[in-house]
C-alpha cells in the first residue's frame, strides 16, 4: 500500500508541475506576443500633427513646450534636472513651458514639486488623445499647436542635442 500512495504523491506532483509550466507558458507568450498595449500598435505623434489640448490658445504662447509626464514614470523622474535646464532656456526666449499629466491635479501637482518643476501651466487627463505613445514625451509647437518636434523616452544619452535642437528651435 505505501508504494501505491507514493506513486500517486508522485503523480499528483507531475501533474502540477505541468500545469505550472502551461500557465507560465501562456502568460508569457501572451504578453509578448499578442499585447494590447504595444507601443507599436499606437499612433505616435509626429512633426506636423496639431497638438489636441482645448483649454490652451496657442496664439497667445506663440512657441510652446509640453512637457508629457507620469508620476509613476521612472524616466521621467530621473530626467528633472534635464526639464528645468530647457525650462530656464525656455523662459529665456518667452516658450511657454506646460505640464500634462494623466493623473488627478493634485497628485500632478505633487509629483511636479517633488521634482522642484514650477510650470507656467499644469494640465490633467488622458494623453492618448495627443498620439503619446510613451513617457516622458517633450513636445515643441507652434501658435497654431503645430508640432515641431518630439522627443520620447529618457534622453540621457541625447540630452546635449535635444538642448541644441531645441534652442534653434526657440530662437526661429
């Protein structure tokens, strides 16, 4: 009788193994392969496209840096220190400098002191709307919200060039 109830205990722990590996499995190539979520799949925005924000008269701020953000977003935190320089350079050439963040205003707000961020404006709500296909994304437009530029992602490596760029950008 003990080798019988040994080789069901044996049994029974291939069986789990076994569904253990399928679940895996499955959640695995499900993640990788059939993503909803793909950065991919989205629409990404593009010199040319008209920036989507109803409250903001572009006219009035003439040249525009939006500066698109997630508290929870760990490029965009380690990239504060980036953000201020543009932001000074900005101010220095009347650019208006504006926060969107997809978070509720107050929790925007704080993420923004925490990383000693003062915006002229701070805007809250979906930024899929605007083609963000992933954060932190700087944006630079026209008066008439026309993008002129966009960077996506941490621009650690990039970072002198996207502040030359942007200067030329500013001054024309």
């Amino acid at each position: 009788m003990r080798a019988s109830l040994r080789a069901n205990i044996e049994l029974a722990a291939q069986v789990v193994v076994a569904i253990a590996i399928v679940i895996t499995a499955t959640v695995l190539v499900k993640r990788t392969v059939f993503s909803a979520d793909s950065s991919a799949t989205r629409p990404r925005m593009q010199a040319g496209d008209q920036l989507n924000i109803p409250t903001i008269n572009w006219a009035q701020n003439k040249k525009s840096l939006i500066f698109f953000l997630k508290k929870d977003c760990p490029y965009c935190t380690s990239s504060a220190a980036l953000y201020r320089q543009l932001m000074v350079e900005a101010s220095k050439r009347n650019v208006k400098c504006i926060a969107v963040l997809p978070n509720t205003p107050e929790d925007a707000r704080k993420y923004l002191q925490y990383l000693e961020l003062s915006f002229q404006d701070i805007y809250t709500g979906p930024i899929e709307e605007n083609k963000i296909s992933g954060s932190p994304t700087i944006v630079f437009v026209d008066k008439n919200g026309i993008v002129k530029s966009v960077w996506v992602g941490a621009q650690t490596e990039r970072e002198k060039e996207m502040r030359d760029t942007l200067v030329q950008l500013f001054d024309s």
